[in-house]
C-alpha cells in the first residue's frame, strides 16, 4: 500500500547510511560526473523523430541507463505496435550517435570533483559502473578526474551482459573492489540505474541532477535522494574519518 501525500517527501535524516563503514563508492558516469544528460535527451528525442517515433525529453530521462536498442523497442511497440527490426535499430542508433557527437562535450558536473575527493579522503576505493562503452572513455575520465580511475575498476558496456536496471553491472563492481554490497555505496542519478544499485543491495545516494521529480528516484529504491553532487561531496565529507 502506498502511503503517498500530496505534500514532498520529507527528508530523510542525514545519518542514514549502509549496513557498515562503507569501503567502496560506485559510480555512475553521465549525469553524476559529466553533465552530459541534457546532450543525450536531445539526440535521442531528435534522433527517433526522424524515424516517426516520438519520444519526449523526458521519457529519455526515465530510459537513461537503458540499452540503445531496448530504448528503440519501447518507443517503436507503442508507436509501430511492433519490435524494431535490427537495421531500423542500428539507423536510429546511428542517427542518435551523429546528433550527440555534433554537440560540444559535456562538461564535469559541477560538485563531482568534490565527492570523488571526499570518497577518497574518507579511505574509500573509487569503482566506475556505467553503460556507456566509448573507447576514450578513460582519457577523458583521467583529463577532467585524474587519478581517481584505473582500469581495473571500472565496469563499462564492454563488459555487462545485462545493462541496468539488472543488478549485473554493480554487482560486477563490487567484485572489482573485493567487497560485498553492504560495504559500499552507489551514486547514480537515474531511475533505472538506481534499481540496478538498490537491486545489487547496495545503499543507494540519488543525486538528481535532471529534470525528474524526487519522488521518482524514491520509489525506485533511492536510500537518499540528494539535490546535486555537492551535497553528495558533503555526504561523503560527514563520514568519520579514514583510520
Ligand atoms: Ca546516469
């Protein structure tokens, strides 16, 4: 039963934390360190309208995480009645991927910095888990976060059978760090990358950065729903100190 008001979530308390001293933060990539959502809401929104399909700014939030093709068939079964077939999918995903590569590079998300340096300073292992698979992915991690990522702990689309919200790709993550889900914390900004961190069991921190109500981050497992990265910065800076 849910026991929704009309007045906002009230805030939790800011000591809720996970299970133990966290020793691992996981996390996300677009829209928690690179403010590059609002790029990827227009070119898929602008992409699929080239192929008939309409699909709002905000339904590209709601799908972020999502993989390409299983972002097409939502839209292609409620506008076509039918599946993308698989030449349709790679041409609108082509199309999208043209859009997006036209548009300025997404800069570092104000705050992520911060929290990266905070997680760290606590004594945290720093762990990437995004769907993204671009082959530059690291340089351009290690241009605007040097140091904080290496290789070895990063989960990326290369390497995830299932994309989020299967718990896969954070439960690969927590294998990088040699830890279990109730030593880390996951930072994501997304619905459907917050169900795959809340289903992995991992205390989940939602910094939403876009344009979806609280409420939405909540109700798909959010432990805390945060305002933006700075406030996670100060998240990560309350923890006691390293020892
Ligand atoms: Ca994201």
């Amino acid at each position: 039963m849910n026991k929704t008001t009309n007045s906002p979530a009230a805030p939790r308390p800011a000591a809720i934390g996970p299970a133990t001293r966290p020793r691992a933060a996981l996390f996300d990539m677009d829209g928690v360190l690179f403010d590059s959502m609002p790029n990827h809401a227009y070119s898929w929104s602008h992409a699929m309208t080239q192929f008939g399909l309409q699909m709002t700014a905000r339904e590209a939030y709601m799908n972020e995480g999502r993989t390409g093709s299983g972002t097409i068939n939502i839209l292609a079964r409620r506008c076509w009645g039918r599946d993308a077939t698989e030449e349709e999918i790679q041409r609108i995903y082509q199309a999208k991927s043209q859009l997006f590569n036209a548009l300025p590079q997404a800069k570092p998300m104000p705050g992520a910095l911060q929290a990266l340096t905070a997680a760290r300073e606590r004594g945290l292992t720093i762990v990437l888990v995004t769907g993204s698979a671009q082959a530059s992915l690291l340089e351009r991690l290690e241009a605007h976060f040097p140091g904080f990522f290496s290789p070895e702990r990063m989960v990326t689309g290369f390497d995830v059978k299932h994309g989020k919200p299967h718990p896969e790709p954070y439960l690969m993550g927590l294998a990088r760090a040699g830890i279990t889900a109730r030593e880390a914390v996951v930072v994501e900004n997304a619905p459907l990358g917050v169900e795959a961190g809340h289903a992995a069991g991992i205390f989940t921190l939602a910094a939403n950065t876009g344009p979806l109500p609280d409420q939405v981050l909540s109700q798909a497992g959010a432990d805390l729903v945060l305002p933006h990265m700075q406030a996670v910065a100060e998240w990560f800076m309350a923890l006691p100190p390293a020892q």
